[in-house]
C-alpha cells in the first residue's frame, strides 16, 4: 500500500508544524522520518493516521494506494499506530491487549472466536513472545511491551503501519536489539512502515529510505546512504553525525579556512564568498609534522575505550576539534594528551553561499 501526501501544511494557532510537505512512501517500503524536536516529524505522522487534519487553504491529498483518504476517519484508513509509550491496557494480559482489536469489530466484521486466538498465537510467535500469553504488563520487561503493542496493531492486519518514537522510552541496548528486530520482521511481513525518531543511527540503521526534516519542511530524502554521504544542506550534514566546522572564503577558486586550503570547484563562481567546511572526525588523520597547508593542534584529552580512538583536540586560534582514529592508527602514532600535532581532512564537504561542492 503506496503512500502520497501533497499539500500538507499544519498549524497550531501562531505555529506552523507542516509547511507544504509532499512526500511518497512506496508499497512496502519502511522509511523514517528524522528530524530535531519541533521539525513536524510526529505532526505528519498524525497527519496520515487522521489523528490530525491538515489544512484545507493548501487543498492536501493524502493516497493510500491512490485513493483519496484525507476525508476519512481513523478507523476506516486501516492503520496501525503503535506509540511510543506502548499504551497497553494494565488491566488486561498480553493475549486479550493483542486480540483488543479485533474483539472491538463490529459484530458483521468481527472474526470467530477460535479465528482470533489463532491470530493471536501467530503474533505471539512473529514477536517472539510465546509463554508469555498471560503475563500482565507490569510484569514485562520495556521491549516486551513494545513487542506486544506492535503485536496489537498488527493484529488488525493495517494496510499500513505507523510507529512515533517506538524506541524512545527504552535502554540504548534493548533500543538496538528492538531496531534489529524491526529490520527482520519487517523484511517478513512487508507492510507499508513510517516511523518517527531523532535517533539518527536508528533511522540510517533500520529504514530502507530516510526523510530529514526541519521546521515543517523536508530537508532532503533518500537511501541512507544517500543522505548521509551525499547531504543536500549544511543543516542535513549538521544534524546526521558529528562534524567539526570550519569558516572561511573562496580565494582563486579554493575555500581558504585559516591555514586549510580545500579545493572548491564551484568557488570560481562565488569569488570571495564565505565557505564553510563540514569534516567528520573520522575523516580528519593526524600528521606528526607540518607538511604544508594543515592546521597545527594540541591534544588535550584521549579517550581510547570502545571501537575507535576519541581524541579532543585545541587548535590553533582555541577552536575545539574532535578526531576519530582506529586504534591500529593510534598505536602507529605514539600520540599523549599535550602533543602538538598537525590535522589533515581525508575527505570533507564544502558549502560555499548558495553553491554545495
């Protein structure tokens, strides 16, 4: 089931959450919508469940499948919204919170008894939850109840499948097994998947096409690859990692940055304007000498435990930057905090006024 959206705008007294948003979500794809608090992220969520209504001035469309369902209750849109803050019923267990749904059918739509508890059971063993039937929420661990809530969505068979923040409330290691998860059985069951985070790793990690939003407008979308190696705007290349930034201007075609001189293809067409170099820490390496054209720096603090090497540079003029290093490479330079050292971009993203390089 496609999704298309087009038009949709929304706003909330003097603030305007959606600003002529337009977006298509394939048949079966999983795509996240990325962006900071306040980007309109979960606002468009509930723009296409029909929690929300967007506004009429801009006449939106919304298509599942091509058909109009702007017009359209919740209940007759056939999503699945599972929230981040689960929402199970306390007073119910696992089995009757999945089977909610399709007990509360009208009578005519409303599947045999024994239909429902096989349903269930087959959602139990696709959220890896069998045994677990009886047990009430308070006795679940954090990933099981959001297993159980994605269970109860599912269980009315959406056509499509919402999720905001589905791993906000969890531990950094039961968010990444749960995002794994996701990935998985979502490759089994194929449903139409948006889901809403902040979590950049989450959305590059999980979703097979990513939307970055900020403030009520698409900043860019793509595979994640695309926008994480290929940013459309400095606040795309900003908001997707750590960077270091450096200011500058366009001298003879080059972005000139202090004593960094960074090749600029397009700066023959903005002479003297200003630059600005994005650098993630793993791109920049450490010279133990000047060899020209680096940018000298003093190492104030390593901090070696985990998969790479962390290291919290001064350089020169007081700018912090930051340098990722993998550990072969930092046993090869015998580097302690206080080393003068020398700092050379491996590959960086130059924006120079309007023009991207």
């Amino acid at each position: 089931m496609s999704i298309e959206l087009r038009n949709i705008s929304k706003s909330f007294g003097q603030f305007q959450a959606l600003r002529g948003v337009n977006l298509t979500v394939p048949d079966g794809q999983l795509v996240a919508l990325l962006g900071p608090s306040g980007s309109g992220k979960t606002t468009l969520l509930r723009v296409i469940a029909g929690l929300e209504s967007a506004d009429g001035a801009d006449k939106p469309e919304i298509l599942f499948h091509r058909q109009d369902v702007a017009g359209a209750d919740v209940r007759s849109r056939g999503v699945g919204f599972v929230f981040q803050h689960y929402a199970l019923f306390r007073h119910m267990n696992v089995f009757e919170n999945i089977a909610f749904g399709l007990r509360v059918r009208p009578r005519a739509a409303r599947p045999a008894e024994a239909q429902i508890r096989e349903r269930v059971r087959e959602l139990l063993r696709l959220v890896q939850l069998e045994g677990l039937e009886g047990r009430f929420p308070s006795q679940l661990s954090g990933g099981q109840r959001q297993r159980v809530a994605l269970a109860r969505a599912l269980a009315v068979e959406p056509k499509i499948l919402l999720l905001d923040e589905p791993f906000g409330a969890l531990d950094a290691r039961v968010r990444q097994d749960l995002r794994r998860w996701l990935r998985r059985l979502h490759d089994e069951i194929h449903v139409t998947s948006v889901f809403v985070t902040h979590d950049q790793e989450e959305a590059l990690e999980v979703a097979d096409r990513v939307v970055v939003m900020n403030k009520g407008r698409i900043e860019q979308e793509g595979t994640p690859d695309d926008v994480f190696h290929n940013p459309a705007s400095e606040f795309v290349m900003n908001f997707l990692g750590n960077v270091n930034l450096f200011h500058g201007r366009v001298e003879e075609g080059k972005a000139v940055l202090g004593s960094l001189v960074v090749d600029s293809p397009d700066g023959k067409k903005a002479p003297g304007a200003n630059a600005k170099l994005f650098v993630r820490p793993y791109d920049l390496d450490i010279r133990l000498e000047d060899t020209g054209g680096l940018l000298g720096a003093r190492i104030v603090r390593i901090q070696s435990a985990g998969s790479v090497v962390k290291l919290e540079l001064l350089a020169d003029g007081e700018k912090p930057l930051h340098v990722e290093l993998t550990h072969t490479r930092f046993r090869e330079l015998k580097i302690a905090p206080g080393r003068r050292i020398f700092v050379v971009p491996r590959d960086a993203r130059v924006f120079v006024e309007d023009y991207t390089i």
